[in-house]
C-alpha cells in the first residue's frame, strides 16, 4: 500500500489488490486477493521473503501469505524475490516455489558470497 500510493505519481497504473490488509507490512492477503490476482495480467513481480536458510527456494512464516504468493507464482510474469543478506541466515516455516521458478534474487551488494553460491546456481542473483 506505501509502495503504490509512493509510485501513483509515477506515470504507470498503479493497481491494489484487495483483502486482509497487513499492518506491520502494509499490505494485504488471504483468499480474496489470491482469487482477485489470478483475473489479473502481472508484468513483473516483487516477492518478499522471510528467509531462505534450509530451503530450496524463498520462505513466508504466515500461511495467507504463502498462498497469495503461489497465486503469483501462477501467472506469466517476471518474478524477483527481494531479500536483504539477513535473510540468508533466517529459516522460515513454508516455502513459496524453487529458486528455478524465478527470474532471480535481488539483494545487497554486502551479502555473503557462500551463502549465494547455492542460489547462484539455480537463478540469477542481483546486488543492488
């Protein structure tokens, strides 16, 4: 919700999808947003993660979210999970896809090449 207000001056549409709305991440999820996101075309898609340590792809801690994300995974877009080098060293409870079911892994340029070079070898890894 920050994101798209931030970018509704930006000259693209901006589009939110509607449902429980997420306080500590200003967002929302559960079953009306996955029904609404899979009526929708999506260009490209920013995942967020809660880390990635133990598994072979990103992880969510809460179930609504893990489903809406596998409602994204659905569609024909660019997929980018977004994870600051902390989260290489975090587990989490359910995972969303395979590293080789996204276009890549953006992250900080000072993130742990070990914990990388795992990933590395699945999808594309960005440091910004």
């Amino acid at each position: 919700i920050l994101a798209a207000s931030k970018l509704s001056d930006s000259g693209n549409r901006i589009m939110v999808i509607g449902g429980v709305m997420r306080g500590d991440i200003l967002g929302t999820h559960g079953v009306w947003a996955s029904m609404a996101l899979r009526t929708i075309r999506i260009d490209v898609a920013l995942l967020d993660s809660s880390g990635v340590k133990g598994f072979n792809g990103p992880v969510i801690n809460e179930p609504n979210d893990a489903e809406f994300k596998r409602a994204v995974m659905e569609r024909p877009a660019n997929k980018y999970v977004l994870a600051d080098s902390s989260k290489l060293h975090i587990s989490g409870v359910l995972s969303y896809c395979d590293w080789r079911e996204v276009d890549g892994l953006i992250t900080n340029a000072d993130a742990d090449k070990k914990s990388i070079e795992k990933i590395r070898k699945q999808t594309e890894v960005i440091f910004v």
